[in-house]
C-alpha cells in the first residue's frame, strides 16, 4: 500500500540523475529493511518525502497506516527544515543536539541516516559541486558523528567513506589504489593468520568465528593525517576478528593471541570492562607476527558484535534476547535489547539517551542561523547574554519567530530569536533575575549591579568602617594595619582595599565582623592591658633640646623608632633599662602592657623646633607617577624626605615616606594634600 501511495504521488517528479524519484525512498526503506526495523518504520521511510513534496497530506496517512507512522513521517519532515550551516566544529555538536531534540522517536532518527546515507551513496548526480561539498561536509559534521553515538558502526564507516570520496576524490582515489595493491599482496598473510588462529583455538577446544576485515578508508585517512604518517606506515589496515560464545573465552583467546605472538605495548584495550559511550564492547590487541607486521584482533561475543554492528538499531535486527555482560550503568542498551515491549523501551532509551546527549537543555536560532544551547526554559534575556553581555544589557526587546514578545517568554528548540538593542538603554532590570534561567545571564546581570553601584558602596563602605571604629572608641587609620587587613582580604577572597569597602558598602561582609577582626589581630600582636601614664607630681625639667621629662634632668633623651613622635602628639616617655627615656606617642600600640612604673609624663618643650621625622604610609592603586606626585606634594610643603620606600602587590602600592617636620600640623598637612591624590585610598602616619 505504501509503495502505490509513494509512487502514485510522487509520479512525473524526477531525480538528478534522471530516475523516476520514487527510487530514493524505496532505496531508503530497502536500507531500512536490511536493519530488521519494524513495519511502521519502513512504511514511514517509503512515505518519507511525501508531506514536504506531494499533495497528500496528513490524514491521508493516518487514515491508511495509522496514528504511529504518520508521526514518524512528521518527524522526519520537521527534521528536513532544520538547515545546517557548517562552522566551526561546536556548532556542530550543536546541530547534532538539536537533531535529535527535535526528534520525538529514535526511529525518526534512524530513516534520517538511511535518507542521508542514500543521498550519499547518489551525490554524484547533484548538479554543482559546491551542493556535492555540503552534502559531504553536513554528512561527516553531522551525520556520521550520530550514526557512530547510536552505534550503527556499518552506516558510520559508509558515510565517513563516502564523504572520503566527495570532498577529497585525490586522496581517496590514492588510498584506494594503494590499499588494493597492498590488500592482494597481504591476502596470504591474513588467511594464513586467520588459519593458524583457527587451529590454536581448536586445539584449546574453543568454538570461534575468525575473519579477517579491511578496515574502512576513513579510518585509515584520519590516522594518516592525524599522526602525519604514510600510507606504508600503516600497518592495520585489515583487522582479525574472533568472534567466541562467551566473555569468559574472550579473555581466554586473548591469552592464546598473546602467547602466540608478542603484543604490541599500549596497544590493548579492554573495552568489554569499559564499554564505549555508545556501549560498543570488544577486546582490541595488536599483536607482532612472524610475518614482520603488526596485525589488530578485535575479540568479542556475539552479541557484542550485534550491538558493535547495529547499535541502537540491534534491537529491532535482533528479536532474541542479547546477553551482554555490560556494567549496570552502561547498560542502557543492553535494557533496550533484552526488553520485550518494542516501542515502549526504546523510547525508555532514547529519552535516558537524549538527557545523557543534553540534560534539559533547548536549542535555538540565532538571525545568523547559529544554534546556541540554552537550559529548559530560558527567554529572550538568557539568550541575549549569551551571545554577549553588552547585547544583555542593551537589551530592550525581542522577536521569537518573527514575533515580537516579552522579555520573560519561555523559549522552545527551533525557535528564531532576535534581540532588539538600543545604545542607550539604561541596562538590565532587577527584575530579570525573577525570570531568567541561565546561569551565566544570573551572573552577567548581577555584575553589572555591582559595577554600576561600585563607586557608591565604596563610599559606603568606609563610612560604615568608621563609624563602627568610632563606636569603639579607636579610628579606622589606627587599626588597619597592612599586614592584618591583607590577611582579612585573603581570608575573604578580596583583591584590592576598595573591593573591600564595596564588599562592606553593599552588604556582603558587616564592617563589625571586619573590625571586629582587625581588632582581635592587633590584640593578639600585643599584650593586652592599656597603659597607665603617671601623672607629674614635681617640676618639669628640661631634658634634652625638646622634651620636658617629669623630675629627671639628667636623662638620656630619645624618640622612639617605632612611632616617630612629632611635636604637637600627644607623647609620653618610657623608662628603658640603661638607655635613658624613649620618648613614644600616647597611642603606640608598643606600650601596651608595659610595666607602669616605667612611664613618666614628658611634653614638648615649645621653644624648640625642628628635625622631626613623620613616617607615613600611604596604600594606593598601583600608578607609575605615584612616588613622583607624593615627592612633589614634600618638596610645594617645604618639608625634606628623608626616606621613600615603595612596595608593590598587584594592584596595589604601599609607599612608606619619612618626611622631617618641625609638629604634628605639618604632617597632618601633608597626609591631607596626599589624601586628595586620585589613586589614593588610604594615608597614616605609622
Ligand atoms: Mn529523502
């Protein structure tokens, strides 16, 4: 009934090569046939063309052969509208995803190749040799890469052949002469193997089928090209394989192979423990024979070699249960082979194998026909991220199939999307984070959140660190010491001391917790109880050019190394064993838990003035000019450097300068006018 409703309608249509059309889907189910697929399969591939190309239609066919191969014929109808543009190698990964996405049933799939394998086999006929070229580019991109992830190993080799053949005619010609000559000259030499194998196993009392195979052109153009050999220097151009009852003889005629001839190291594969992705099983040595070449055995059951052979389709070649001994996790195929409901179980597999291919993902159209890959129910946003961030944000609309729509629409595999843009568009909304589904869109839009508000959280940020400090009782310049906010930062994977008052601007760490920290890393530097100054009771002397010390006039007057007294601080003086008095500021964390007896009140002695050294750090964004401007800022100040010292960690710069002041107020002074330096971020005195 088919073949008279194929033929009827596809009557006066002719073929390139000039035969009546209705050869192609008759050669097309006859491959079909040869693959043992069930009646509705082979009525749908004879029907195949019918829908796009004819005037029947849809209820012509369920009328006649039913609801399941009018869905099979729509099927393979939809898939003949996807067009493939061959680019770049993921774009094809792409399209095969979407190929079968699109597919409802592994059948589907299956007419497909065997439509594309018979356009192959005719390419000749197409009348331009650019169709000829797209035709074999869309077979070895798109085609041959499902027929070998389904396992039909047989139309694999052939369309990797026939693409051999259309797109490189020299080099196939070449290989093909080649290999006839050397196949002859070697004919002896594999059947004598095949033979000597023969009488081994049956001394050993084991039941076999050994051949010996030429291995398909492909395979041996791609080990040319890929290793950059010559034809001479390829050596397993046939393959012997054994064919035995069960896995354990497998592995028992691979120990007779390997005591028989020396195996070739790094050369075997036990893929019956490890099957394939597409759950081909085998054991595969490569042995050296006496005849001074190596020769390739491939060793498997006999249903490994149905499944090897046929793949997903040797459920339908093969009724009869196949026991393959495949691990559970593998075993999809296996559970499609030994199931008893035809239909029910291999869909089962193709939708485990299609979540394996894809896990809920859809695959949509861009205006320039790429397919971009995105999660189950992304929208327009999604997609405009992925094609680039700045279209994301520019985003202002968008058109689905031609039609305008929502932002949040849900889109479907196969749909066209076209994203309208505006340059000034004020960037996306926080609403969109309601709606969109791809992660890398989440991340894109909070970005540019963070980026945008940056500056302000910075601001932020500080204010909030300072003001913590001054709940406290202490100052922000006083607790921050480099080493201890770098070990903060690192802690909390910040980079730079403006990320790290973002971070407390908008929320992502409280300045307590980093207060609270610094806090506690200052005590752990110090001991921890304050200083108690005793309070002048006698005359003030003159000691020394500047200090007054309480009572004593023959002390040894010093300022202290470590906090730099300037006049004008607030200072006290330290009573050290045998060096007289170190004169230190009020607020040097080094007296902290001194001895209090051996502090003793001193002030300036305000007559004096002069040579002072204030050191102060200043921690900035790394800049080349940055020493230049602070040396300048000394030098409009009158004030001489005395030290200028610059580290560099990243991004950032932290200069210690020691300028002579005569007060405090001239530091202060100076630290304010380097303050106001851009690069900036923080200046103390230390
Ligand atoms: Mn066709």
């Amino acid at each position: 009934m088919a073949i008279e409703l194929g033929t009827k309608a596809h009557e006066g249509q002719l073929r390139y090569s000039g035969e009546p059309y209705i050869v192609h889907p008759l050669a097309v189910a006859d491959i079909l046939v040869e693959m043992g697929m069930d009646c509705d399969t082979v009525v749908a591939a004879i029907l195949h063309d019918v829908l796009e190309d004819t005037q029947i239609d849809e209820s012509e066919i369920r009328l006649k052969f039913g609801d399941s191969v009018l869905r099979l014929v729509q099927g393979v109808t939809k898939l003949a509208s996807i067009h493939f543009s061959s680019k770049e190698q993921e774009q094809a990964e792409n399209f095969r995803k979407m190929f079968v996405a699109m597919a409802s049933d592994v059948r589907v799939v299956l007419i497909k190749l065997a439509d594309r394998l018979h356009n192959m086999r005719t390419v000749a006929s197409l009348p331009t040799q650019e169709r000829r070229l797209r035709m074999a580019q869309e077979t070895i991109e798109i085609y041959a890469p499902l027929a070998s992830r389904l396992g039909i190993s047989h139309i694999k080799q052939e369309l990797e052949d026939l693409y051999l053949k259309t797109a490189k005619p020299t080099e196939f010609a070449n290989l093909k002469r080649k290999f006839a000559s050397k196949i002859s000259s070697r004919k002896d030499i594999v059947n004598s193997i095949v033979d000597e194998i023969n009488v081994m196993l049956t001394q050993q009392g084991l039941h076999a089928e050994v051949s010996g195979r030429p291995k398909h052109f492909y395979s041996i153009y791609k080990k040319m090209v890929g290793q950059q050999k010559d034809f001479d220097q390829i050596f397993d151009l046939t393959a012997i394989r054994i064919i035995v009852a069960d896995v354990k003889d497998c592995y028992n005629v691979l120990g007779i192979v390997h005591h028989a001839w020396t195996p070739m190291p790094g050369r075997f594969k036990d893929y019956i423990n490890l099957p394939k992705a597409n759950n081909y099983q085998s054991l595969h040595t490569t042995v050296m024979t006496e005849y001074g070449m190596p020769f390739e055995i491939q060793i498997r059951t006999l249903d490994m070699h149905k499944v090897a052979e046929y793949g997903i389709a040797a459920h339908w070649k093969y009724k009869e249960k196949l026991n393959t001994k495949i691990d559970d996790k593998m075993g999809l195929l296996r559970q499609v082979v030994e199931a008893n409901s035809d239909a029910q179980s291999s869909h089962e597999f193709f939708e485990s194998f299609k979540k394996d291919f894809f896990a809920d993902r859809i695959f949509v159209f861009t205006p320039q026909g790429d397919v971009v890959e995105l999660p189950q129910g992304s929208t327009p946003v999604d997609f405009a991220y992925s094609v680039h961030s700045a279209v994301g944000n520019k985003c202002v609309g968008a058109k689905v199939n031609s039609k305008i729509v929502q932002l949040d629409a849900v889109l479907s595999t196969g749909d066209y999307v076209e994203i309208i843009t505006q340059s000034n568009a004020k960037g996306p909304s926080r609403d969109w984070l309601r709606f969109v589904k791809s992660s890398q869109a989440k991340s894109k839009i909070r970005s540019f959140f963070k980026r945008e508000m940056k500056e302000e959280n910075i601001l932020r940020g500080k204010e909030m660190l300072d003001v913590e400090c001054r709940s406290r009782g202490i100052s922000w310049a006083n607790i921050c010491l480099p080493k201890n906010i770098e070990s903060v930062m690192v802690r909390q994977g910040i980079n730079t001391l403006d990320d790290l008052y973002a971070t407390v601007g908008y929320g992502g760490l409280t300045a307590v917790q980093i207060v609270a920290k610094l806090q506690e890393l200052l005590r752990e530097q110090t001991v921890p109880t304050e200083p108690k100054i005793l309070k002048a009771t006698t005359n003030k002397k003159l000691s020394g050019d500047a200090i007054l010390i309480r009572g004593q006039s023959d002390l040894l007057v010093s300022l202290s190394k470590c906090c730099k007294p300037v006049p004008g601080d607030d200072i006290v003086g330290f009573i050290s064993r045998g060096k007289g008095v170190a004169v230190h500021r009020i607020s040097c964390p080094n007296l902290k838990g001194v001895e209090q007896y051996r502090l003793i009140e001193a002030e300036w002695n305000n007559n004096k003035d002069g040579g002072f050294v204030a050191n102060i750090q200043i921690e900035a964004k790394n800049s080349d000019s940055l020493v230049v401007k602070i040396s300048t800022i000394a030098s409009e100040n009158k004030l001489p450097i005395r030290h200028i010292n610059l580290r560099q960690h990243k991004d950032t710069a932290i200069v210690v300068l020691g300028v002579q002041v005569n007060d405090a107020a001239q530091a202060t002074q100076i630290i304010s006018r380097i303050e106001s330096l851009k690069e900036v971020r923080t200046v103390y005195r230390i």
